[in-house]
C-alpha cells in the first residue's frame, strides 16, 4: 500500500467521480483507476461499490476511510513540518549562559527570538564558559553567552561590553562615594569568584587589584554572582562583579571603580560547523 494510493482513494471519495479526482491530483483518468485498484488489491478488499451509476463506498470502505484521510493528512504535515524545520521555523535550540548574562542579555535574546520563531523549543542551561566551551565543541549545545576570550575555532559576536563594579554592604564607609578607586579596597576582606569555575575572571580581577598595588584577601569562593552578593550583604566583605548586577535591598550598594579599566565582553559563541538553521535564525534576530 503506497501513499499516492491512499490520496487517489480519499480524494475519490471527496470529489466522487473518478475524472474530478483525477484532474485535482493532475493525472489521467486511467492512471488514477490503476492506483485504487493497487491500493483494493493490496487491502484484499473492495473498497468502492461499482455496480451502479454512483462510486459508493463498500462496507469496508466505509471503515478504510477515516484512517485514509488520518494518513494523508499526517504525511502532508510531516512534508510542512520538515519545510519548515528547513526554514529554522521548527526545531530545538539549545542554548548556555553564564550567570550574569541572566540581567540583561538572556531575557533580551530570548524575548525577541520567541516572539519572531514561536515554535521553536528553547532549552537553556546554565554553565560557566569553560562548559559552554567544551559542550559546543561536543554539538551539546547551539550557542552559548559567555565571557571571552575563547578557542579560536569558535564564532563569536559581541553582545555588551560590561564594566567592573564594587560590591559593598550596605552603611559600608565607601557605599557614599560615587565611584570607588581599587587601592581603597586593600584592606578589605574579599568575596569572590571561585577560580575553578572562572579563571580568566578570577585572574583578571586579581590582577586589578595587584595593579592597584594590593593582593586581595580572600575570605570566601563563590560559583555565582547570586551567592556572592548574598555574603556581600551578609557583610562578610567586598566584592569586584561585572555589571550588570542583580537587583537587591539596600544591603548590598554597587559602586563604579574610579580606574579606567577594559570592559568585559558579553558575547554569542558559536561553533563554525554547526549548520542548525534553528541557530541561523536566532543569529537573525540578534543581529
């Protein structure tokens, strides 16, 4: 039993005369006999009573019909499903991000590629760059938001560039200054990121401070900013975060650093072999 059969048959049915039938589907009259005949053939059944004027249906026809119809119209949104799948317009994308980029850059992206590719499963993960690195190179992910640099084999597009800020507890002796320089910093005790889980960050923000003339005292590691403030206004030292920050109470006040330092970049990783056009599409809408 073929598919072209079972569309021949339906379209019987809908049209009831075989010559109608046979123009819709765009064959000859006699071709589209020969593949009803197939389709009983294979059946073992008659499926349309031809003993009068009128093509009616048998019994058995009668029974055939609705799974007919269920099957032609299942092939034919397999065959508009697939289009569109082609098109970036289905699928899944999988996506990871680094904390920080849950303050602006996730839910921005996110908003605009959900409303332009409705249909489209996003799965997100949170991961450290050195994860989203390794899963990208793996195809476990389609892209990633992350903090550069990277490995060269990687496509990147740059989405912010994000400065460095303290972190203090609140009625904290420099929460009333309007920018905090670092050397001010020497003596307080330090929050920070944990360096396994970051160590371009952690490294860079160490080599801030021992620029400024200090090593920081680190009292406490934490994998995440959430953590990190949270011990911040627990008063258990500072703290150096890139913005953008999460928002809080009064008990943690975040501070620009008076040095003029390099910004951070917030960036869309990629890998150059991915062919997904669910990934075409979100690199569209970014733009």
């Amino acid at each position: 039993m073929e598919l072209r059969q079972v569309r021949a048959f339906v379209t019987i049915v809908d049209e009831g005369h075989v010559g109608r039938a046979a123009e819709r589907l765009h064959v000859t009259q006699p071709t589209l006999s020969r593949q009803v005949a197939a389709l009983e053939r294979a059946v073992g059944v008659p499926l349309f009573d031809r003993r009068g004027r009128a093509l009616t249906l048998t019994p058995a026809g009668a029974v055939f019909e609705p799974g007919a119809r269920d099957l032609v119209r299942r092939s034919d949104d397999l065959v508009v499903s697939a289009r569109r799948a082609h098109r970036g317009e289905l699928g899944v994308l999988r996506i990871g991000f680094v904390q920080s980029a849950t303050f602006a850059a996730l839910p921005s992206m996110l908003r605009a590629f959900r409303e332009a590719w409705p249909s489209v499963r996003v799965e997100v993960t949170a991961m450290t760059t050195l994860r989203q690195v390794s899963a990208l190179a793996d195809d476990a992910l389609d892209v990633g938001l992350l903090r550069p640099p990277v490995r060269d084999d990687l496509s990147l597009r740059t989405l912010s560039r994000d400065p460095l800020v303290v972190a203090l507890p609140g009625g904290h002796r420099l929460s009333r200054r309007r920018r905090v320089s670092l050397a001010e910093l020497a003596d307080e005790p330090f929050v920070l990121y944990g360096r396994e889980s970051g160590p371009a960050v952690h490294d860079t923000i160490v080599g801030f401070c021992r620029d400024a003339g200090f090593s920081p005292r680190i009292v406490q590691e934490a994998v995440d900013v959430q953590t990190i403030v949270a011990l911040v206004a627990a008063n258990l030292g500072v703290s150096l975060l890139i913005a953008p920050t999460p928002q809080t109470d009064s008990s943690v006040v975040f501070r620009p650093v008076a040095e003029d330092l390099p910004p951070w970049e917030m960036a869309l990783a990629w890998s150059r072999g991915n062919q997904s056009p669910v990934l075409a599409r979100l690199l569209e809408t970014v733009g």
